[in-house]
C-alpha cells in the first residue's frame, strides 16, 4: 500500500507545475484524495480535495482559481495542477488516500526567482 508523489521542483513566480501521486495496494476508485503541503517552518495545510469519481473537487482560498486537482482511476494516479505559483507556494506536498488511511513521501515544491 503507497502513494508516490513526482514532478515537483524549482519553477519561476507566476510559473507552473503539475505533480502527480501514483497510488498501489489499494482500491484507489474508492477513496477520496487530498493534497497537503507544509511550508517550511509551518505546520500542515490542506489544499485540495476529489471525491472518488472525481466529480466534486475543493479546494483552500489560498490556492481556489490556481490550482486544480485531478484523477485518473485507470492509472491510479491524482494530479495537482499548479498555475500563477507563487513565492507562498513554496512547500513538500504530500498526497493523501483517507481509505485506507495512507501518505506519500512528499514532494517539494520551490517557487523562487
């Protein structure tokens, strides 16, 4: 049972991303999913949110018009889409299975000029 995040990295202010979290083990069709990130210094924030069929979708204001999540459960994978990065959006981002109850590794993202 994991979840990998990649596709993080360095990107410019105003920039763009998308991560991706490759979910095994699991019944990954049934689960809601969730992105977290935690800036440095900082504690953990929630930033988005996908049903299991993935037709209602939150998100955090901090990020709501920016971000988008996504999911593919023939893939098994859940996607963050990241547009207008900014420096405040510098963070490891994890993704978060709620059944059954697991996290990936975090992966960073860093918003600098």
């Amino acid at each position: 049972v994991q979840l990998v995040e990649s596709w993080g990295g360095l990107v410019q202010p105003g920039g763009s991303l998308r991560l991706s979290c490759a979910a095994s083990g699991f019944q990954f069709r049934h689960s809601y999913l969730r992105w977290v990130r935690q800036a440095p210094g900082k504690g953990l924030a929630w930033v988005s949110m996908i049903n299991p069929t993935g037709t209602t979708t939150t998100y955090a204001d901090s990020v709501k018009g920016r971000f988008t999540i996504s999911r593919d459960n023939v893939k098994n994978t859940v996607y963050l889409g990241m547009n207008s990065l900014k420096h405040e959006d510098t963070a490891v981002y994890f993704c978060y299975a709620q059944i059954p109850h697991v996290w990936g590794q975090g992966t960073q993202v860093t918003v600098s000029s």
